[in-house]
C-alpha cells in the first residue's frame, strides 16, 4: 500500500498529513526527526511505500528535497498556484498550515503515480548557489 504524504513547508517546521495521522517534525538539514517519524510510522522499507506532495518553498524546501533524494524517496513538487486552486475547489478557505498539508496529500488523487519521481540533485548547481549566497553576503557587507 502506498502512503502519500502531503507537506507544508516552512521556514521552522514540516507538517505532515497522511490521510489519517498528522505530524510536525522540525525543518532541520539532515531531518533525522522526520526518518525517525516515518520509520515507526511505516517500517523499515518506509521509503519504498511513501509518496511525498508538497510546495517548493524557495530555500525553505532544500532539506527536504535533499532527503528525499538520499533516501529515493518519490515525490511530486506541487506549482503554488494549483495547490492554491485545487483547495478553493475542495472548499479549504483556511489558510494553516495543517490545512495545507491535508489538503496537499488530497491532491494525489489527481497525480498518476509515474508523476512521482526522486528529484535528482545537481552538486554543481547546488555548490554554485552556495557561492552566489556568499558572493551576495559579502557585497551587502562591503556598502
């Protein structure tokens, strides 16, 4: 069975929506909390039966694409603006972060599963924008 997950990214925190349980797991660089979260959720073979849906939220989303990659995890990056009507559709007026989530995980119900996909990870573009951050760092501190 597979388990689909929807994620609403922010700058703090992950929240988690399964369908049937919700979660908060601390949006940190490795994100052992969220592996430990969905080991005893799901098993040892977790990563073979969950599906992640969620926004890309600038750099707030990294982490988690970054983890998803390592542990080829499956997911689908959702554009902001059909997240936004696929929930005025459903009648999600709310705007929370928890209602996000859930509303999110509901989204697969238009996705086909070869929609989801491990998101590769360029090293070259990776590293390059980290030079370009700090290239920006140092120029606001040279006015």
């Amino acid at each position: 069975m597979t388990d689909y997950i929807g994620i609403d990214v922010s700058k703090q925190s992950l929240e988690l929506w399964d369908g049937t349980q919700e979660g908060e797991v601390p949006n940190e660089k490795s994100l052992k909390t969220l592996k430990k979260l969905l080991k005893k959720r799901y098993g040892g073979e977790w990563n073979e039966t969950v599906r992640f849906i969620y926004e890309p939220t600038g750099p707030y989303s990294n982490y988690l694409r970054v983890f998803a990659a390592e542990h080829e995890v499956r997911v689908v990056e959702v554009n902001p603006k059909k997240s936004a009507n696929f929930a005025k559709v459903v009648g999600n007026r709310s705007k929370t972060d928890t209602v996000d989530a859930k509303t999110l995980s509901a989204f697969h119900a238009l996705l086909a599963e070869e929609d989801f996909q491990i998101p590769e990870m360029d090293e070259i573009a990776e590293q390059l924008g980290a030079f370009i951050g700090r290239y920006e760092i140092i120029q606001k501190t040279r006015t």
